[in-house]
C-alpha cells in the first residue's frame, strides 16, 4: 500500500494526486468551502478557549490540492480582527511533489521558494493572505510549538496490515505474485504467525478479519506527545470505525471502485480509520473526543444556518463524495 500510493517514482499520489473531479476521488472541501470555513472556526474557537494563546501553527497533514487550508485561511482573514495579536503561519506535511506544487499555486499563486538542503522544510511560501507557509516531508520536520492539527482523509492512506482469524490461530493476509498468472498479484494467508500478528492482535479480538495501521498509531502517538508539551489540539476526520470493522481495503479510480492489487500505482487506495486504535495510541498524553459523525460535526457547528446563507456558487463539484462497497 505505502509503495502503490507514495513511491517516489511510481506511487499514486507522486504521479496522479487524484483529488477532485477530475481525478479519482473526491473529499468535503472539493465539494463544498462551507466545510473548511466550520474547520477554521472550530480552530478559532479553541484558540479562544485555551486562552488566546499569542502564536499558533497550523499543521495540516495530507493536504491534497490544498483547497482545505485556503478555506480556513480565509476565515482566519475574515476573522482578523479577532486574530490581530497572534502570530499565525502554516506547515503541511506532503509526500508527493506533484500535491506540493498543486498545493502552491492554490495558497500562494506559485510564489514559492525551495529551502536549502540543511532546513527542515522543502520549499516555503507567503499566503495570499499574507500568512507564511512552509512544506515538510515528516511530521517529525516540523519545529515544535503551540499547534493546531488537521488530518483530512490522511489516515486512510497509511499502509494497514490484515490479519485472519483460521482453525490454526490468526494468519496474516499477505501479498504474492500468482504462479498461474504472469505480472498478477493475489491475497495469500501467511503458513505461519508472523511477527505482526504477535505484536497487533489483541487477546480479547472478537474479530474473525482486522486491519491495523501502526503508521497511523506512530503519527498519533508524535501528535500527542508533542501536544502534550508545546500545547494545541488535533482535528482527525476520515472514514472510520470505533472497532468494529472487518475488511475495508479499497481502491478507486475514474471515481469508481478498483481491484486493490490491478495496475498499483494508477488507483487510491485506501482504508478506514480505527478509531478506538488512535485514541490508545495518544493514550496517557492527551484528552481524546469522539469520534462522532461528520454530520453531527458539522450540524453542531452550524452547518444549516451557514448553507443558508451561502449562495449556489459554493458548489464547487456535481461529484458525490467517496462511497463504501
Ligand atoms: C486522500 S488525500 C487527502 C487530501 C485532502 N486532505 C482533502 O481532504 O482533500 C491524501 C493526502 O495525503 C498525502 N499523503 C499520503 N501519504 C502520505 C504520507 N505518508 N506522508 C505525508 N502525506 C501523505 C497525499 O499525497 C495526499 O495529499
């Protein structure tokens, strides 16, 4: 999964970004700016709780073309005034050098520079909105400090292993090249346990199929800590579950759904997000909510009385977004 999606030569994301109507799939902010804008005033409105703090980060995970962050930026103009003591600036964290660039026409109008080797960040910018913008490859890159998270459709991304429960204990779902077939790749159980399933099964699993990302458990885990000692909160929004799905693994492509191991590379793929996983994981370091339905989110933030207001123009695509099986 992490090779289909990020190879530096050949992953999905390095190559085709797929990220809106015209690509493979589409998220909330391509449909609609009403769900960045709520985003950004949910951050506004915990900056104020935790007592306007005089500088914040945003860090965004995965931004994808970008549109998530423009839209937040523009309600933090919007909301100048009220932000006028506080040093904002933002930092995202992308893998794919196509995304990146896409990502800097959008916030920037392409008015960006790559930094030298020996920084952190690989390229930075200034907003159209004046606010400065910097790009990092890891989340460990970017400087510590008081900041606010957005993960948006990133977890979902992150390589999984699959385990199977058998009459012989669990097995790991592995991937191999059929014999039968030339160049075809098939699902196949391991003979035997394999490290991952002693180190990820949970002796009380009740599951007969589980999918695990500890990708996603090490990022938290990063998150959490660094929450824990320079302060901010994190907002994770994805497909998930709380525990209790199986077998989720899927790709898409042309907005339909793909055989996961047909052409890697040309195709998102994607899982959802374990959510009881990510909350063990910030465990002891952070207070976790949720998680609850996007909907009740965004209702809970006043989504109705917005839409209302907003005229038909914010419809930026006709697409529905990614479905399930
Ligand atoms: C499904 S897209 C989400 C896009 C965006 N958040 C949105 O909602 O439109 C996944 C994003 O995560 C990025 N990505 C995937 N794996 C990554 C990794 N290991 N590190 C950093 N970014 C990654 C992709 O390049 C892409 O920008």
């Amino acid at each position: 999964m992490r090779e289909a999606l990020t190879n530096p030569g050949q992953g999905y994301y390095t190559r085709r970004g797929g990220v809106g109507e015209s690509g493979d799939f589409i998220t909330s902010p391509e449909i609609s700016q009403v769900f960045g804008e709520l985003i950004g005033i949910w951050y506004i409105s915990e900056w104020m709780a935790m007592g306007k703090p005089t500088t914040f980060q945003l860090v965004e995970l995965g931004p994808g073309r970008g549109t998530l962050t423009e839209d937040i930026l523009r309600v933090f103009k919007q909301l100048a005034s009220v932000l006028s003591k506080c040093d904002v600036s933002v930092h995202l964290v992308e893998v794919s050098p196509k995304l990146s660039e896409i990502q800097a026409v959008m916030l920037t109008g392409g008015k960006v520079q790559p930094s030298p080797e020996d920084e952190p960040a690989y390229m930075k910018g200034i907003s159209k909105t004046g606010i400065p913008i910097f790009w990092y490859r890891d989340i460990q890159d970017v400087p510590p400090g008081y900041s606010f998270y957005l993960a948006h459709e990133f977890f979902d991304a992150l390589p999984i292993h699959k385990f199977q429960r058998t009459e012989k204990g669990w097995r790991e779902v592995l991937v191999d090249i059929d014999p039968e077939v030339p160049d075809k790749l098939r699902f196949v159980l391991s003979p035997s346990r394999t490290p991952a399933t002693q180190n990820f099964i949970q002796p009380e699993e009740t599951r007969d199929h589980v999918e695990v990302c500890p990708e996603a458990g090490v990022i938290v885990q990063r998150l959490a800590s660094r929450i824990e000692k320079d302060g901010g909160a994190a907002l994770v929004a994805d497909y998930g579950h709380d525990g209790t799905k199986t077998d989720t693994f899927r790709g898409f492509r042309n907005h339909k759904l793909h055989d996961v191991l047909s052409a890697p590379g040309t195709a998102d793929l994607t899982a959802d997000v374990d959510f009881s996983y990510l909350r063990k994981m910030a465990q002891g370091k952070t207070a976790t909510l949720g998680p609850i339905k996007q909907r009740e989110f965004l209702k809970n933030m006043g989504i109705d009385l917005r839409l209302q207001v907003q005229s038909v123009r914010s419809c930026r695509a006709l697409s529905v977004p990614r479905q399930y099986s």
